[in-house]
C-alpha cells in the first residue's frame, strides 16, 4: 500500500507539473493567435483601403481625360465651350472691382479687360491641354484661277 501512495503522489505531481507546462504553452499559443489576427484585421482594413484607393485614382484619371478633352480637343463643341469659359472668367475678372467692392474701374475698360483676360487665357488653356503636338486646323481649298 505504501509503494501506492507513493506512485500516486508522482503521478499527482507529474501531472500538476504537465498541467503547468501545458498551460504555459496554451497561453503562448492564444497570445500568437491573437497577434495573428490583429495582422488579419490590419491586412483587411489595408486591402479595404487599397480598394478605394484604386477607385480615388480611377475617378482622378477619369476627371483628368475630360479635362484634357475639354483643353486640348478640337471638336466645336469643346473650342465654343473654352471660348465661353473664357468670356465668363474675362467679365468677372472685369467686374471683380464691383464683386469685391475695393474699387471701381472705367467702363470704357472693362470690354479690353475682358478681350485681354481672353487673350491671355487662350494660349495658356492651349498649353495645359496641349501633350507637344499641335492640333491640326483644317485648311479650305485654294480656290481662283
């Protein structure tokens, strides 16, 4: 009976020393679990943000072929709408001195402030559209003997 209580008491302690090992270890292993899935969570926001991203940037390209149309094509309707984007920002530019109320300009001025602002626009709308070629202008025919 006493070799018995003796096994007993070695399998308790092997046990309780087991236990504690595999405690140990379970509590390495949540830990690891835990880091991981804070790397998943980070890597899914991230690839959330990466996907708007891509459609922030895809937006942008979009915008920026319609603005290239609009300052580079030569298309009538583009050139008409350029010339009145212009003569809108010449009245203003005009009628600043009345929208800001800081002075006042001739009146006689403000048709030459507008042909002006529109003068100086044009080659500048034609240098931010244009990608080094020139855009080509039709030609009539040569017409007479």
């Amino acid at each position: 009976m006493h070799h018995g209580v003796v096994t007993l008491i070695g399998v308790i302690l092997s046990n309780s020393k087991s236990r504690a090992v595999m405690e140990v270890k379970l509590d390495a292993l949540t830990e690891k679990v835990e880091k991981h899935n804070q790397v998943l969570e980070r890597t899914y926001r991230l690839e959330q943000d990466m996907a708007v991203a891509r459609n922030d940037i895809d937006s942008c390209r979009g915008r920026w072929a319609d603005m290239n149309e609009f300052l580079a094509s030569n298309e009538w309707q583009w050139r008409l709408l350029r010339t009145v984007v212009q003569g809108v920002l010449g009245v203003v530019i005009a009628n600043l001195d009345l929208i800001m109320g800081w002075c006042v300009l001739d009146p006689s001025m403000r048709g030459l402030v507008v042909a002006l602002v529109m003068a100086v626009l044009s080659p500048i709308m034609a240098a931010l559209g244009g990608d080094g070629d020139k855009p080509e202008i039709p030609r009539g025919e040569a017409h007479g003997a």
